[in-house]
C-alpha cells in the first residue's frame, strides 16, 4: 500500500511539472502569436492601374518566351553533347571489363 503512495505522488509530481512546462510554452506561443501573427487586413494594396501595368508585363515577357526570343537567355535549354562512336566503344568496352571482373569474382567466392 504504501508503494501505491509513492507511485500516486510521483505521477502527481510529474502531472505539475508538465502543466507548468504547458503554461509555459502557451504562454511563449501567445507572445509570438501576437508579435508575427495574422495582421488581419493589413496588406498592402495595388491600384487598378498597378495591376494594370504589372500584367502589362508578364503579358510581354510571355509573348516574348512564346516567339522564341528568349531562347538564348540564361533560362535556354541547353544543346545536349553526344558522344562519338568511338568513345562509346571505349565506355562499353571498360563497362564490359568491370562485369567481367564481378562476375569472375563471384564465380570463385561461389566454389
């Protein structure tokens, strides 16, 4: 009976420990909250012609991607490299040789 006292009061103690630790953080959370919290309706505002005048733009700079002008800016796609004939033959060559290599080891690690 008395081990059942002792375990009551730790769980008690422990229980206090944590809802002061929970004050603590809601109390953390409520002082962020209102210092970087919604700041509700306070955006700033364009004019209609500010709008106007930003869509004006991605209006041009999309006709300007969509004619083909923009083609060699530094968002171009980038011509690819091939290979020629005789440098692949070397890669599958030494690609070859590595398997070989493998699988010859792996023939004796087997007997």
């Amino acid at each position: 009976m008395a081990n059942m006292n002792n375990i009551v009061r730790v769980l008690k103690k422990e229980r206090d420990r944590l809802t002061n630790q929970l004050q603590g953080v809601s109390a953390a959370l409520s002082a962020f909250s209102a210092a970087y919290g919604n700041h509700n309706g306070s955006r700033r505002k364009l004019s209609a012609s500010a709008r106007e005048r930003i869509a004006e733009a991605q209006r041009q700079r999309w006709a300007k991607a969509k004619s083909g002008q923009a083609k060699s800016g530094p968002g171009a796609p980038k011509k690819r490299r091939t290979l020629s004939a005789v440098a692949r033959k070397k890669i599958g060559a030494a690609q070859r040789a590595r398997w070989a290599k493998v699988k010859a080891s792996q023939k004796t690690v087997a007997k």
